[in-house]
C-alpha cells in the first residue's frame, strides 16, 4: 500500500515538472518551423531575383527592344516580392521627368489621383491603367519623385500617410503598401522601380531587402544595355558615313580633263568622312569646260546632301550656257526653295575654252580666286561680284552676281580654294591666311599646276603641326599651256 503511494506521489511530481518542458518543446518545434518556413521564403525570394536577372541578361544579348527589357523588370519585380503590381520610371532624355515605362496590369496607383480620374475609374474599370501608363512626374513630385530626389529606397507600409503624399482620399489608394528605389548606372540617375500591393499588410524588411537588391542589378542592366545600344548606333552611323563618304568620293572626278589648253590639278581633303566642299569638271558643248568648286555653310551629312544637290543642279544647267553667271542664277533658283534659312553654298564657277583662248568666271560669294601671272612672278586676286547661293531668291543675286573675264597667258596659273586653307588654325590660334597662301602660290606655280597643289597642301598641314583639321580644304589650280 505505502509503495503504491509512493509511487503515485513521483508520478504527480514528473506531471508537473514534464507539462511545461513539454509545452516548452512543442513551442520551440513551433519557431523552428517558422524559422524554416522563413528561411525557405528568403531563399525563395533570392532564387526569385537571380531568375529575373538571367531572364533580363537574355533578353540584352539577343538585342531585344526597350518595351521588352522594360516589361521585364516590372514583372520581374512583382515576381520577387509577389507584390499585386509593378510600375517602372525612366527619365526621359533631358532629365526633366519620370515617364512610365511599364505598369503591369493589376498595379495600384502610387501617385496622387486628380479628382475627374477618381470619379471616371468608379465606373471604367480602364482609367486608372490609362491615367498611370500616361502621367509624367518630376523629380522630386510626390512619392515616386522623392525617391529618385533623395536617392533612397522606401518600404511604405501605408501610402495615404506618407509625407510625401499629398492625394485625395479615395477608394483606389485606401490600404496600399508599397516598395520604391531608386535606378542608377555608373552615378547617373535612370529612374524608379516601384512594387505595391493593395493590402493592409506591409512588406517585410527582407522584401525590402531584395527589392532594391532587384533594382540595381535592373539599374546596370538597364545602363549597360542602353551603352550596347549606344555603341551598335554609333557603328551603324559610322557605317553610314563611311558608305556616304564613298558615294562623295565617286561624285568627284577621278582626273582632270585633258585639253590643249590648260594644265589642270584638284584636290579635296575632307575634315571629317563626309565632305561639305566639292570640286567638278565637266564638258559644255564641244570646245568649252565648265570648272567648278563649293563650299556648303555647314558641316556632316546635311552639307554633304547639299553639295551633291549643288554638283547635280549645276552640270543641269550648264550643259550649252556659256555665261558663268547665268548658270550660277539657274543654280540659285532652283536651289534656293530647298535650303535651310541657316545654310547657304559660296562657289566659284569657270568656264575655259578648250584651247585656252579664254577665261569667264563668275564668284557666289566664294573667297576670290587668285591668279599667278608668269611674266611678272605676281599674284593677284580675281575680284568678282557675287552673292552666296540660297541667300536670295534670285532678284538681288541676279543684279550682284557678273561674269568677269580673266586674262592669261602662257605659265599663268589660276587657284580656287575653299576657307578650310586659309582658315586653317596652328596650335597658337593663328590663321595660315591668304598672304601664305599667295607665297606659297608664287613658289610653286612655275612647276604647274599638280605642284601648286601638293606644295599647298604640304605648307596648311605642316602649319598645323599635327592638330586636327577643322574644316574642308578644297583646291583647283588651273596653269595655261
């Protein structure tokens, strides 16, 4: 009987000692499976993120559009933290505003909402998706504007009671939470990404944590991938400039016309790929040779299109017209309608007789030619009155713009150049200017007119001293036999 006791007595004591390290056991297998659940949701996230990044770095290698790229990250985004929605910023060129780039379908509006678009959305579901696909913000406006302002990521539990926040009660924005952070590359700001959830529970810290993780890995991805676009336009450019300035290249003449009368050389040594200067030679009748050189105000493609729409209208033109002067008017005329308020093309146009008895010439306000006179071992400048093509439609540069005979005789030789020669600059800021020009001129004009070329050319580069050439240098040297 005593034993029974006993026995009775030990079993209430381990009762009561056992009910609470039991209780202890069972909460502590209660944390330990949260623990895991949680551990396994981070992992979760984290492997969610690398997936979007992957996606993302596909998309980039196989030259996908921006739309892609931009639908991406804002998918992605709500992927990794299973937000209800998404919403990417960029800032559009100039840097004055977020533009949306991609709002995903289901997204809660994350700025503040004009009353016309609160009562509109009541009864069209579309409103809201349209307004938010639509509406620019500036830097520093609202929630999604601070954020890119200030450079600093946001976990917002509820959006009516951010600072920052400044809309209207209403039914759309009552318990929105919601991820925001900023987008950068190399220190330059490219946007915001922003996830939200209608919901009255906030995202956690390890969200938070791999939201912007997601944000500046979509923030490189996004720099890097708008370099790589960058860099393939730049090479599609050059590529166009260097098929355009082959195409210039044919347009000039492969040699100098062959006639009894005049030794005849020409050169163009364009500033960049594409050239705004041009010379020509062509035949007029059967005994006459039309000598022409231009200089487009201006610089690139558009001058070089110009040039090309000069040299065609002017060999339309000359084809049986002996008066320099005449063409240059026909040349204007019908050049004038087409060119820009802030371009114009200066040229100097000669007409030779083949057997180099004569010499007219007529100066669009071209620098003045200058002429060698072989009995003297003088240089003189060819005064001509003429007015610059597609300044005027043709009364004024009709009544300015004559024809002037040119005198030569045997030995003499005749230069057109363009202002890249005498404008041409040495590492001081001096000009070569025309008295060099004249002086050169003089020295080699007695070997003819390949020589006068080859040594002016020669005396601009050796001037410069190995600074980069900033414009056009185009020679024509004309020596009579």
């Amino acid at each position: 009987m005593i034993g029974w006791i006993i026995a009775a007595i030990l079993l209430l004591i381990m009762a009561g000692v056992g009910w609470p390290l039991y209780k202890a056991l069972k909460a502590s297998r209660k944390d330990l499976k949260d623990f895991l659940q949680d551990d396994t949701e981070r992992a979760g996230r984290r492997r969610r993120v690398f997936d979007v990044l992957h996606t993302l770095g596909n998309a980039i290698l196989h030259g996908q559009s921006d739309t892609t790229l931009h639908r991406l990250i804002a998918e992605g985004a709500v992927r990794v933290v299973q937000s209800q929605g998404a919403i990417l910023y960029l800032l559009d060129e100039k840097g004055k505003s977020l533009v949306p780039r991609h709002c995903t379908k289901d997204c809660p509006p994350l700025i503040s909402l004009p009353e016309r678009i609160i009562d509109q959305a009541r009864s069209n579901v579309g409103t809201l998706p349209s307004f938010l696909r639509l509406h620019s913000i500036a830097p520093g406006e609202g929630v999604i504007g601070s954020v890119l302002a200030e450079q600093r990521e946001e976990n917002i539990p509820d959006l009516r009671h951010h600072p920052k926040f400044q809309g209207a009660s209403n039914p759309f924005q009552s318990h929105v939470a919601a991820l925001i952070a900023p987008l950068n590359h190399g220190g330059r700001h490219l946007g915001v990404l922003a996830a939200a959830s209608d919901t009255t529970t906030p995202f956690s810290e390890h969200e938070l944590e791999m939201f912007v993780a997601l944000a500046r890995q979509c923030g490189f991805a996004l720099g890097n991938a708008q370099a790589h676009q960058e860099a393939n336009a730049k090479k599609a450019l050059e590529a166009e400039l260097r098929n355009a300035s082959e195409i210039q290249r044919i347009l000039l003449p492969e040699k100098a016309p062959d006639i009894p009368g005049f030794d005849i050389a020409a050169r163009n040594v364009p500033a960049r790929l594409v050239s705004g200067d041009y010379f020509d030679f062509f035949p007029i009748g059967t005994d006459h040779v039309g000598v022409a050189i231009a200089d487009v105000c201006g610089k690139g493609i558009p001058a070089a299109l110009l040039t090309a729409m000069c040299r065609s209208v002017l060999r339309a033109n000359a084809r049986e017209i002996l008066s320099p002067a005449a063409v240059m008017s026909l040349v204007n005329r019908n050049l004038f309608p087409d060119i820009r308020e802030d371009m114009f093309i200066t040229a100097a146009y000669a007409v030779l007789s083949a057997d180099g008895n004569s010499v007219m010439l007529a100066r669009a306000g071209h620098t003045s030619p200058l002429l060698w006179k072989h009995a003297t071992g003088q240089v003189e400048e060819v005064k001509a009155p003429g007015l610059a093509v597609g300044v005027d439609k043709g009364n004024v540069f009709d009544r300015i713009t004559r024809d002037v005979s040119v005198p030569m005789d045997h030995g003499d030789v005749l230069l057109f150049y363009t202002d890249g020669v005498d404008e041409a600059t040495d590492h001081k800021g001096l000009l070569f200017g025309v008295d060099r020009i004249k002086t050169v001129l003089s020295l080699a004009a007695p070997n003819g007119a390949q020589a006068v070329i080859d040594a002016l050319c020669d005396a601009v580069t050796k001037f410069m001293g190995g600074d980069p050439q900033t414009d056009d240098i185009t020679l024509v040297a004309m020596c009579k036999k």
